[in-house]
C-alpha cells in the first residue's frame, strides 16, 4: 500500500507491506522505491516491509539543492516516526547503506539490525570525489545518456546478458529521476563522513551483503569492515556485481529473513 508522510514540508512516499515487526529498505543511486517491488514479496509473507521513496528519488521531490546522507536520514526517521514505529531493522542498498550509517549515528536506539546491502562506512577518496564532480558536469549535459552508461556497469560483466529485462526495467525507473535529483545524491555523497565507528559500537547485529564482482564497493574492503563488527554476518555472493538483490535474488531473500529473525529473536 502507497502512503506518504510529511517531511521538511514535502510529502514522502512509501509503501507499507505485510505484517509483523518491520524491515525497511532503503534504495541506491539512482533508484526508487520500485527497485525492490519483486525483492519485496517474500519478505512481506515474514515482516512488515516499509520500502521509501528517498527525497529527490521517484514522487518524494527535492530538498534544496544537496541531499545529505544526515538529511535522509532525517526523512527516514519522519516516515517511520509517522507510523508509529520504535524499533526496525534498515537494510540499504549502496547509497540506502550510507543513509542507514548516519541514521545510526542519529537515532541508533530505533536499530535492531543493519544490513550493508552491497554499501560502505567509507568516504569517497579524494579520486572518487573528483569523479563525482566529473559525472555531474555530464549529468548537467545529457542525463538520458549518463543513466544507459551506467546502469550495466552495476552488474557482473558476465551476468548484464542474463538481466537484460532488468537492466530495461532500472533504466526506466532512473530516467524517471530529475536530474536535479540525480545531483543533490551525487552532492551528498561526495561529502558524507567516514562511519566506519558506528560499525565498531553497533550493539545490534549487522549483515554485510558483498558482491565478489562488485566494482563499485570492492569486497576486500568490506570484508576487513566486517571485522570491526561484534555480531557481523557476512552473505558473500560469488557470482554478483553490486545488484545482488536481483543477481542473486532468492539466495539474499533466504539469508535476509533469517538475519532478520536473529534481530527480532
């Protein structure tokens, strides 16, 4: 079911899901809530899946003119504070994961878990900032273009033939995305803090979910992440790039609900 929320005096849109204690998931750039629809219906048969439009991203409209991870956070929040919600557990796909990092930073009593969805606690290098810099003069140029270059890139080379239907489906839902959207995220995210503390105090358990073929979030990286966790799982998926959640679909579904039962237990 659609509903929206008020938020900074914009309305946030989210669907609402199944029953239970609930799991949220938070999208990745340049994504909507619609990204998890098919991920989504398993879940929803154990849990109550609340899945959020983030500002700038499909019907939740833009904030000013940079969209902060602290700032979504805050949406987030405001969502879940509209449904009465006290305790949840955030699941967020790469950029939906740095949300989720500030969100624990701000309101770590509402975690019961966390799940690093193919994400990192990590800031951008000073190279990766200059590439985020670099993509939003092209964004500024010919989003269309930006948007068909890229979203092959988040698969594993030698899975884009297996998921072209897929591949279509986030093309369409990213071309729906205004390119005011696209960069107030880019902004963000070139400026968020390293968070790699809140994986050090976390006293709730955290499920890191790497791609082997990732080539935006590398798998070492992760990995030695994982480390600094007192209750860390890891679901390492052999065959992924950074779309594991439809790469390897029915596999993170299975290991997402049984973390999630850890949680709740």
């Amino acid at each position: 079911m659609i509903k929206y929320a008020d938020f900074r005096e914009i309305p946030v849109r989210f669907s609402d899901t199944g029953k239970g204690r609930a799991i949220v998931l938070l999208h990745g750039f340049p994504e909507t809530l619609e990204v998890w629809d098919e991920f989504s219906v398993k879940l929803a048969r154990h849990f109550r899946i609340i899945v959020i439009d983030l500002p700038g991203f499909g019907q939740t409209p833009c904030i000013g003119y940079i969209h902060s991870m602290e700032l979504m956070a805050r949406c987030v929040k405001a969502v879940m504070d509209s449904l009465g919600l006290r305790k949840y557990i955030l699941t967020g796909h790469s950029m939906g994961g740095y949300v989720s990092l500030a969100f624990a930073e701000f309101f770590n009593d509402n975690l019961a878990g966390l799940c690093l969805f193919h994400s990192t606690s990590l800031p951008d290098s000073a190279e990766k900032k200059q590439d985020r810099d670099r993509v939003i003069e092209i964004v500024k140029k010919d989003t269309r273009h930006y948007v068909n270059e890229m979203i092959p890139t988040l698969f594993a080379a030698e899975n884009i033939r297996y998921y072209k239907e897929d591949i279509r489906d986030l093309k369409h839902i990213a071309h729906g995305v205004s390119q005011q959207g696209i960069i107030n995220a880019l902004e963000g995210m070139k400026e968020r803090p390293k968070r790699d503390w809140i994986l050090q105090n976390a006293r709730y358990p955290v499920l890191f979910i790497i791609g082997k073929k990732d080539v935006v979030v590398p798998f070492e990286s992760m990995l030695k992440q994982a480390e600094l966790v007192k209750q860390a799982s890891i679901l390492f998926l052999e065959e992924s790039g950074h779309m594991g959640f439809i790469e390897e679909k029915k596999r993170t579904q299975e290991f997402l609900i049984q973390f999630a039962r850890k949680c709740f237990r």
